[in-house]
C-alpha cells in the first residue's frame, strides 16, 4: 500500500474542489477506512485501491 503522498507524486490521487483527496483514475472522493494509531487509511469505493496517510507526529519543547 502506498502512502497517500506517494499517491499524489505519482498521479494517482489528486484534491479536488473543495480540497477533499479524490482517486484521478475514477474522479471519486476517498473514503475514510479504518483508523490506526500511526495513521488512517483512504480507499477509492469505486476501483478498490488504497492509500495510507500517516498521522503528524506532534514534537513536546520539554520544560
């Protein structure tokens, strides 16, 4: 599975109007699948591909 910016190098996933991921091969909006602790994958209901976004890793300053 590749990730969800690999996916928007690659050409296969692209934003769309509203600023929402959409799969360019079948022009639909990416569907939220399971959610896990170091990130969310992102499925295209019409071809059944999958992308991965991981999560941003928050950074604590200390003190």
């Amino acid at each position: 599975m590749k990730s969800i910016r690999r996916g928007l190098w690659d050409g296969e996933v692209g934003k769309d109007t509203r600023g929402r991921f959409a799969c360019r091969i079948c022009r639909e909006s990416l569907v939220v699948g399971s959610e896990e602790g170091d990130g969310t994958e992102r499925s295209c209901p019409e071809c059944d591909r999958s992308w991965k976004s991981t999560a941003p890793r928050w950074r604590t300053t200390g003190g």
